[in-house]
C-alpha cells in the first residue's frame, strides 16, 4: 500500500475586499519570500477558486478543485478550500476594511495528493476553531493545522474518502452508466451546478468510478501549455461593482449553506444571478436539443444499421468451456459480476485508464477567470465544473452540458448521442447497479464499474465488426477505441497483449437472450430519459387527476377505471423484477424462441427515444373499462 508523506504543501488564508475582491491574506510557508500574500504567476487565479462564485448566498461551503504545479509543472496539485461567513458583530478584532455587514473567508490547503474528502473534514474543524476566535489576525492556529497534517502520514486508497458513490447512483439512476461511457470519450463536458461545494464533490465521484483513477490518474488533469496566457484579472475600479459574481452591497444577507433548499431567491439577496440563470436556460433550450431528436432524425436513425462492417469475426485465443464465463445475463448475482474479474490485476490491465493526458483536463471546479481556458487550441478537451451562468451561455465552448440540480444531460451533438445510447445490455448493467448499490456501497459500486470496464477493453479487441461490440453500442465502441487515450492504452499494454485477458469472454457481462422484463426496463428509461418520454409521463399523470377530479361526481366507476390505467403504468415503468432462477427448461426454451419472434435484436442499441412514438400510440389505444 503506497504512503504519501507530508501531504500538504501550503496553507492560504483568502478573504473578501469591499473593492479589491477576492484576495491573499496570509500564506504558510511563504511561496513568495519576503511577501506572505502573493502567490506565484501560475496561482495567481487561487483566490477566486478558494472564494467561488456566489458563496456569499452561503454561511459555510467546502470546494475542490486542481492547479497545476510549481517544482513540477507537469504535475497536478489539489486545493481544498473551507469557506465561512459570519456576522461583523462578532468579530472581535475589526479593521477598517470590514465595511459590509459579514465578513467572508476562506481557508485552502494546496497538497500533493487527491486527499480531498479526508482533508476536508479535518480542515472543517479547525476553520470553524479559527472563525471562534473571532480574531483573524492571529494565525498560529492555522499554522499548527499544517504541522499536525504533515505529521500524519496518509495511504492513497484513503483518496476516495467522502466521495459517495451510492448518492451518485441514487440521483442520476441508469443515467449513471451513460455519464461514466461519456467519460471515456474525452468530450469537452461542463457540469453545471450550485453551490459550488456539491458540485465538485459530484464530479470527483462520477471520476472515482474509473478504477484507480482517483488515486494515480489525475498527475496530468490541470496540466496544458496554452497557446496565450488568460485574461487578466479585473482591475480595482471594475471590482467596485462587482466581482467573480459576488455583488458588493453593504447589507448582504446569508444563510446557511449546508443544503440546497436554503439558498436565497434573487428578490431576498438583490444577486440577479438566478434570474440571469433562468433567462438564459430558457434561451438555451430553444438553440441547442435536448435529450430528444426530432421525428426526423429517428426516421433516417432507424434506417441506419448500428453495427460496423467488417471481417468476419475469428477470436484471437482458443477459449475452453472450462474457462468461459458462466451465464451472465439478468439473474446476475450480487457478486457475480465481481467474481469473473477479481483474479484480474488492474496495474497488468493497463489501469488507471490515461484519460487525462495529452490536453485532456478535469478540474472540479473552474472560476469566471478561467472561462479563456476552455476555448484554448491546446486543450483537446475537458470535464469542469462551474457556477457561474456565464459557462453556460457559451455553449460553443462544450459538447455536453450536465445540469446537476436538475439532473439533466444536454447536448446538440446527434451523433454524440447515437454513441452514449444504452442498448439492452448496458441497461440491465445499469439495472444491477441499481438495485443493489443501496445496500452494497460504494465499494461494491466501484468494483461493478471497474469489472464493467475491463470487459469492454476486452472485448474492443475483437476485430472490426465484431457482434459482440454491439453489446456496448457498436458506434461508442468505434469512437472510443479512435480516442488518443485508448491508443496510449494498446501502447502502455503492448496492443492488449494481457495474460489475464486469455480467460476472459471478450462479451457484455449482461449478455443473455432478450424479455418481456427487458422490454419493461428499457420502456422505462425511455419514459425517465427523453423529452418525449417526459411528455408522455405529464400526459398520464393529469389524465389520473383529471379521472380523480370527476370520479368524485360521477362515482365510483371512474375511480375504478383510474385504478386500471394507474396500475397499468406501473406495471410498465416499474424496474425489472428479480428473476427465479429455478425454472423449466423446457418453459425457457418456448420463452426464448417467442422472444426472438417478437423483439428486436439486442445487437443494435439505438437510441431511446426511437420507441417513443410506438410508446405513445400505445397510450392512446388505452381502453378504460
């Protein structure tokens, strides 16, 4: 097990200015000698990260985000910063620049290693001692803070700390599976959300789920040589109105950050950023697709065939039936999945995956400053995060917008969608995760994505046209394996060349033949993923309360018939049921052959709002009796 020693390379104390914005007021140890509230050039941007935009609406956040490094330029540091904000009234030693009603600060540590969820809890409490002491001039408590850090020495797997998977899973559901792929196809992705501190948090999860990422793959994630330097920051005269979002009233409000539910609307805190926020989503909606494509593109999309032409498919070793993998289709146990794959060493299987290399970034979170970055010649692409409303309004800096309170993924891209399109599958893998993940963990979660990836690199082995790749939609397996990460990857494992790899099926691990539970599923995720599907769930829900409404009047006929149609859409979009696995052979075998007859092939994963216009005419031939 790797020890990291001496974690922490700094400690900065960042502060609120009336006029001069967000600003250095003490550094430990000095990166500047001589000068405690500077920083060096490649830092200068640090005070904006460590205060984000519209932190002022909160009492206290934690935010994560990267820098690139200063003795080693080639590598990645990871800030942590705490934020408070506490009355002037109880400040006990005022200065003469606390004009404002509350006084705002944040404490960063800057550290060598991903330590964000074990530092921030450490970090929490002794930024709450300091704020205490209602003395801000007196910095030996900080300074302690760092001594006792560095006294301790930390294991790298304590670098998943903090970071939930299960909340991950429990909010984005079988979109989970379509974020993670989106991932591996280094697309430029702006994840968008408030307050800053989730939001961060989100990304390094959605992050964690590539196996050993976290830990060793990030030296590289805020490391690019951009072909001009970034805007400058504001001048003093600029920020007397404004700054990175924070608006300088003197009789600013605030509340307590902690949870979302209690963020002050635009009309209680005079910030015209929420309001900002919803003019341009409106905008936005109307220039750039959504989820759903239009009748068209699924008529021309259903004509195209999703499987790639190629040679006919030899396999690359002898496979015994001793050593193929046993049945693996929906009646997956628990730890099934994991059992295939837990003999296989990941470091031999080339991981961490080089996702974030070669201009490749991820960084949590991104301030206003950073916004130049984005459209940069040498970044070839990213995933961020950012509060500010500004990201999103220039959408022709991304491919995908992630909309994280809303839990929504956006893009205009139709042939970007074409590949995240999750096949019968993918959803039953996604199904698994689901159903189990509450009661499993993370650590369980992380091994199904991680077994998950391992048989996609096998099977992408395979030659071109293989049908086993249909598995994992044949158009996200071509664009994949044309990603410079995945060729860094046959370089780094000799053209796939893995031992470990002779015993495993180059397939889905959730192949099997298709169901009437399959149907159901995908029907679902349909109905939970599109803007059709959407529709179509509105239109049933005020159908029922339209039924209710009457049936008052009418009597208890109606309420029947609501029963009826009620009962009928559970049983449509509630999730697949476990199977039994003891069952007729014989029974199976007629299912199998009526199933075969009456679904569509498995192996070509279109896109899901391709079944919404049969789902809708299905509603309409209801009959209520």
């Amino acid at each position: 097990m790797s020890i990291i020693n001496e974690p922490v390379l700094n400690i900065i104390v960042v502060g609120f200015h009336h006029k001069k914005g967000c600003q250095v007021e003490h550094c430990y140890p000095e990166l500047v000698p001589g000068r405690p509230t500077e920083l060096p050039p490649a830092w200068r941007h640090l005070p904006a990260l460590a205060l984000p935009d519209g932190s002022h609406n909160y009492l206290s956040d934690t935010i994560f985000f990267n820098l690139p490094g200063l003795t080693e330029p080639d590598h990645t540091v990871y800030g942590i910063s705490c934020f408070r904000q506490i009355p002037v009234e109880q400040v006990a030693q005022k200065t003469e620049d606390m004009t404002r009603s509350s006084v705002q600060k944040s404490v960063c540590v800057v550290c060598r290693a991903p330590l964000f969820g074990r530092l921030a809890v450490k970090m929490e409490l002794v930024v709450r001692a300091w704020f205490l002491q209602a003395d801000f001039s007196q910095t030996k408590l900080l300074e302690d803070a760092y001594k006792h850090l560095n006294s301790c020495p930390v294991q790298i797997d304590q670098t998943l700390e903090g970071l939930s998977v299960m909340r991950l899973i429990d909010n984005w559901r079988h979109k989970a599976l379509l974020l993670f792929k989106l991932l591996l196809l280094r697309r430029k992705v702006l994840m968008y959300g408030s307050p800053a501190g989730p939001l961060s948090t989100a990304l390094l999860t959605l992050v964690s789920l590539l196996p050993r990422c976290l830990e060793h793959g990030l030296t590289k994630a805020a490391n690019v040589v951009l072909s001009r330097p970034l805007s400058p920051i504001i001048l003093d005269e600029e920020k007397d109105t404004i700054d990175s979002g924070h608006i300088l009233n003197n009789d600013e409000p605030y509340v307590n950050g902690s949870t979302q539910s209690e963020e002050l609307t635009p009309k209680e805190t005079g910030n015209m950023l929420e309001e900002k926020d919803r003019v341009s989503r409106q905008s936005f909606d109307e220039t750039i697709l959504s989820d759903v494509v239009d009748r068209q593109d699924l008529g021309d999309q259903g004509r195209e065939k999703c499987h790639s032409i190629g040679e006919k498919y030899k396999t690359q070793k002898i496979v015994t039936e001793a050593q193929q993998s046993p049945t693996m289709a929906r009646d997956m146990s628990v730890d099934g999945l994991y059992n295939l794959t837990r003999q296989i060493d990941q470091t031999e299987c080339g991981l961490p995956f080089p996702l974030f290399e070669d201009g490749y970034l991820c960084l949590p979170y991104l301030s206003l400053q950073y916004l130049d970055l984005l459209s940069d010649s040498a970044v070839q692409g990213f995933v961020v995060g950012a509060s500010n409303v500004l990201f999103k309004q220039k959408r022709q800096l991304f491919d995908v917008l992630v909309e994280l309170n809303e839990m929504r993924i956006e893009t205009s891209d139709l042939m970007l969608r074409r590949q995240l399109a999750l096949g019968t599958e993918d959803l039953r893998f996604a199904d698994h995760v689901v159903r189990h993940g509450a009661t499993q963990g993370d650590e369980w979660i992380r091994e199904q994505f991680s077994s998950y990836l391992i048989y996609l690199l096998r099977t992408s082995l395979l030659p071109e046209g293989s049908r086993e790749m249909d598995s994992y939609n044949a158009q996200f397996m071509s664009a994949f394996k044309a990603t410079p990460a995945y060729q860094q990857w046959l370089k780094t494992t000799n053209n796939g060349d893995i031992e470990a790899f002779a015993n495993l099926m180059p397939v889905h691990p959730f192949s099997g033949q298709l169901s009437v539970a399959d149907m159901k599923l995908k029907f679902a995720h349909t109905m939970s993923t599109t803007e059709g599907g959407r529709k179509v769930s509105a239109a049933v829900a005020s159908t029922g309360r339209a039924v209710a409404t009457t049936s008052r009047a009418v009597g208890g006929a109606l309420s029947h018939a609501r029963g009826a149609l009620s009962g009928w859409w559970s049983a449509l979009t509630a999730p697949a049921a476990e199977p039994c696995t003891a069952t007729d052979p014989a029974t199976d075998a007629r299912d199998d052959d009526d199933n075969k007859k009456q679904l569509p092939a498995a192996t070509d994963p279109d896109p899901p709002d391709k079944s919404i216009e049969d789902a809708a005419s299905n509603v309409g031939k209801i009959q209520v009796v």
